[in-house]
C-alpha cells in the first residue's frame, strides 16, 4: 500500500500542534508505516515542497505575507489541507488585539528598533483558502490527531462535532461550575472534543476550542450577567482564542 | 399488619451481607457535593436523604461512550467481549426505577440490544421511598410505567418497611432473614403509587408546530444537553465508527446523544429533518410527554425534575405540559 504524502507546517503561532504529534511516541513506527511526513520542517530538514501532498496539516494563523505565500502553496499541492489548532481555525492567541492599530501595537512591543517583517493583522486559515477539514484546541487531543489520521489512512475526513463541552462534562458526572459554583465557566459556547479536560480539574472552561454550532451567545452573557460577569468581561475572555466572537 | 422491618441501625449490616451477593453501588455524596451512584464500599453509607443523582442508573446500563463492534480485516465485525459481574443498585428511587422500566422496553422489545441485555439480567434493584421536591412532577401526572424493583424499602419511623418484587428479591431477603423481622407497623402508601397506572393511549391531535412556545424555549436554551444527558430515560445516541492507524482495523462506538444538537436529526448530504432548536422543542416535547414509535401514548418522563435541576438556564417545560395534557397540578 502506497504511503500518504503528508506536509506539517507551522505559521503564526507557538508550534505546540506540531509538537502534539511529535509527542505520539508509542504511535510514530505505525504511523511513519502508513505516512510519509514529506515536509515537515519542525521534526526534519532539509525541508522542501516537492510534488504533491495527500494532505497538509497546517498549525498557526497568517501575519506575514511569506506565511501567505507558504500557506497557497501548500494549498496548490494538497489535496485535502487541514486546519490544526484554535491559531488555525479561528486566529487564536496571535489575534488577541485585532481591530487595535498595528502601528501602535508595534511601538508597544518593538518601541523605536525597526522591525525586519512585514506584518499583517493576523487571520485565520479559512479567510485565505478553503480548509476542507479542522480539528480545533490549543492544543488539540492527541486522540484527535491520531482519529485525523486514521482517517485520512481511509480517505475519509473526520467527522464535525456539535456538542460543547457541557455535554462531555455531564457524562464525567462533573459538578457545574457555572450552575453550582458560579464561575465564569465558558463550557456552554465552546466546542466539545476535549473530554472536559479543565472542568474534570475544577478549572472553568477557557474556551480554548472556539465556538461550538448554534451556541447561544445572546442567552449566555444574559446568564453570566446574573452571574455578576458583564458582557465586556465575557467577551474578552471568549476572544482571547477567538477574535470573531461578536454580539 | 405484618410487615418484614429492617431497622435504621442496621443499614451497614444490610449493605456488609449484600455485599458478599455482588459489589453494591448508591448514591454517594462526593467531596464537591454532588451525588452520584459510585460503590458503597465499607464504611461508606448511601446518602439516602438526596433527592436525586446527577446522573440517572442509565450509566449502568448504556454508558456515555462505548465500543460496540470491533473490526478486523480477518475476522470482521465482532461484538466486544465483555465480562458483565452483578451488580446491586441500592437506593434507586420510584422515578428511576420506572425509568429502566422505560429503557427495558426499548432495549429489551423486539430486538434486544446484547450489550443492555448482559448488563441489565448482571443488575439486581433494590429501591427506597422518597419525598418528591419542587422539582420533581412524579406525583402530577400518572404514569403507566411500572417501579419494578427486586427489594424495595419504605421509609418508616425507625427503619424501612421491606418487600420483594422478584424471585431474586426473595433470595436477598433470605440473606438479610437475621437482621430482618416481622413487625405490626402502620406502612404507609409509598411512593410508587405515582407510577403504574393504566393510562389509555388515547390518540391526541398533533402538537401544533405554530405554538410561540417553541420558539421562546429555544431562544433560551444554550444547547449544552444537561436536559437529556441527565435524563433517566433518554437514550438516543450517535453511532460512528472509527478506524484504526493500521488502516486494517476499525471500532464503531455510540455515545450519548440529545435531540436539541445541530447533528441530531441529519442525515447524508447535510440535509436534516430539524433544522431549528425549535423543530427540535417540539421533538423533544412530543417524545417526553406522549412517547412516539412503539410506545406511543407512554410519556417518557417519569418526573425525576433532573432536567430542571442541570439546566442553566432553568428551563421547564411543566407549564406548557400542564396546558397541553390537561394535567392538573
């Protein structure tokens, strides 16, 4: 059986969900059976787009016009591209002050010293190509990587959730920080996958995997106001991993 | 009139010999204040003064996410194997039991499920009285599902009033025959007399599509499945399969699923038979209080008031049942 050709790239962001796979120890033999990690610049150089890809598995947003060019390239050549990681599918971190001017964004952090790039407010994959599949987290489940895979192994893509992370959170049985204990928990508007990993901790949900299908924003802030949040306070936290969210 | 009594003092000694039947399981407080069923082990006493678990005994029976086919190139799909021991449900109450009741009809009719079934003959059921909150709506509507249970226990000043229900009830009582005796006490009417009534499947004009009422219970619904998840009868579920890296091996899994997301009623294509939360209210209405498909005219709520409970944004749909079904509180 022929390998798949994979491309790995990572762009704008902390290359954490690159690392995930990397961190897959006790499946690497398997999967370097079934896959050819062709360009993969993290993990092996040299690194060259050569030919063409059954799938690229692209990590982080785009601020930069070289990241541009990389991202269409490996668009041109793939025939699935992948969106890995909330930098990828919504933005993410990296997009935590878009709509503010980059001007004196930059003054903030480089003060006078001048700057060698280019760059640009950065923008989730979607908004300059067209993803035919995401897997969304920061990071994202091992599981959710190795399930990608597999899947691509089958030819297929995976399949969407919708469900939040409230409904994983129920099935652990977990006590409901929103209800129970009142705390900013953003379960309700956030996209399932996760197992509830942080409530499972007593911690609140961050929203780390951006919005899940239909959520209900108008009904939350009306909930988490009772709650004593008010909407400014809600909306900056739900966009720290997701600049898109709007009332 | 006679009745077998067992005393408060020797529920330790009750749960020590059923303990050497099976491993038994209660509601529990935990640490963070929620009850769930979770093992009695020694020393560990049920908190019988809980009105209700966060999660229904449902978990017993069909869990949140399970395996059940295997794949292999060589062998094709094959059941799991999977080793059931019995187990002893204690302190299940009228509601719960009425709602294994609700799933042994679904998943026992017909065409039984083979997971269920080896998991519900391994369960032996023993039940207790309760006094219903104002959550709870077991007492405003009668319910032609039955509160079967092996044992059961009525709450009586100093103890429980105890009865069998099955032949496995009386080899228990057998088991329990020194700590047990035979008392004149005045045993109150328990709380199973909320369910198993004959109610006529009466044939009821379709629910109106146009109510305002779906709507507005959409607007204020987050989505997040508490309702159902927490539901004792509840029990659609998603059924995918995933492959293995091999590319030889596969597993189909079902996990719990609830008829308020988006993925619910769609099908091949994207297509779906309800597109809108609320299509899906009236669904989920229509399903609680009048059942659909072979148990049509059974309601599937037995008015456990968990739904109400979880849900955060304190949905009920009680008032809209009690104008719909003429049920008067």
């Amino acid at each position: 059986m022929r390998r798949l050709r994979l491309a790995i790239a990572g762009l704008t962001a902390c290359s954490g969900c690159q690392l995930l796979l990397l961190n897959c120890e006790d499946e690497l033999p398997e999967l370097l059976e079934q896959f050819e990690f062709h360009f993969f610049p993290l993990a092996c150089s040299p690194a060259l787009l050569e030919g063409e890809y059954d799938a690229a598995l692209v990590e982080g947003c785009i601020s930069m016009p070289h990241e541009k060019e990389l991202l269409l390239e490996l668009r041109r050549r793939s025939v699935y591209l992948i969106a890995l990681g909330t930098c990828a599918v919504w933005g993410g971190v990296a997009a935590l002050r878009n709509g503010e001017s980059r001007e004196l964004l930059r003054q903030q952090v480089y003060g006078q010293s001048p700057v060698a790039s280019e760059t640009f407010e950065p923008l989730p994959l979607q908004s300059v190509v067209h993803v035919d599949a995401v897997v969304a987290g920061c990071p994202p489940e091992k599981e959710e990587l190795l399930r990608l895979l597999a899947d691509l192994a089958r030819g297929v893509l995976p399949v969407d959730i919708d469900y939040s992370v409230c409904a994983e959170c129920r099935m652990k049985e977990n006590l409901c920080l929103l209800t129970e204990r009142d705390t900013l928990c953003l379960g309700p508007l956030t996209l399932g996958g996760c197992g509830a990993r942080c409530p499972n901790m007593s911690v609140p949900c961050e929203g780390c995997r951006g919005p899940v299908p239909e959520c209900n924003l108008h009904k939350a802030l009306e909930i988490y106001e009772q709650k004593g949040f008010d909407r400014t306070t809600v909306l900056a936290r739900l966009r720290r991993f997701c600049p898109g969210w709007k009332l | 009139m006679a009745t077998l009594f067992i005393a408060q003092h020797n529920l330790e000694a009750m749960l020590e010999r059923l303990r050497r039947k099976a491993e038994v399981h209660g509601p529990v407080r935990g640490e963070d204040g929620v009850v769930r069923f979770a093992e009695l082990i020694h020393g560990i006493l049920p908190d019988l003064s809980a009105i209700r678990t966060l999660l229904p005994p449902k978990k017993y029976l069909l869990h949140p996410r399970e395996t059940i086919l295997k794949y292999t190139s060589e062998a094709g799909y094959q059941l799991p194997s999977e080793s059931v021991p019995p187990l002893i449900l204690f302190g299940l109450h009228p509601c719960d039991l009425a709602g294994i009741n609700y799933l042994d009809r679904i998943f026992l009719g017909e065409d039984p499920d083979p997971l269920y079934a080896a998991r519900r003959s391994a369960l032996t059921l023993i039940g207790v009285s309760c006094t219903p909150d104002e959550f709870c709506s077991c007492h405003l509507y009668p319910s032609p599902l039955k509160a079967l249970s092996d044992l059961f226990l009525n709450s009586v000043k100093g103890g429980f009033a105890i009865s069998s229900g099955s032949p496995r009830g009386e080899e228990l009582l057998e088991v329990l025959k020194d700590i047990v005796e035979e008392r004149d006490i005045n045993v109150p009417e328990d709380t199973r007399r909320f369910f198993g009534h004959a109610v006529s499947a009466q044939v009821r004009p379709e629910l109106d599509a146009t109510l305002p009422e779906w709507q507005e219970l959409a607007d204020a619904c987050l989505g997040c499945g508490a309702c159902s998840l927490c539901c004792p009868t509840c029990s659609c579920f998603d059924v995918l399969e995933f492959g293995g890296l091999d590319g030889r091996s596969a597993v189909r899994v079902r996990q719990w699923d609830n008829c308020l997301f988006k993925c619910h009623a769609e099908v091949a294509g994207g297509m779906s038979f309800r597109k809108n939360r609320a299509e899906r209210f009236r669904y989920r209405y229509r399903h609680k209080y009048r059942g659909f498909g072979p148990l049509q005219g059974i309601p599937a709520c037995v008015g456990c008031g968990r739904c109400r409970v979880v849900c955060p944004a304190g949905l009920d749909l009680r008032p809209l049942a009690a104008r719909l079904e003429e049920i008067t509180p």
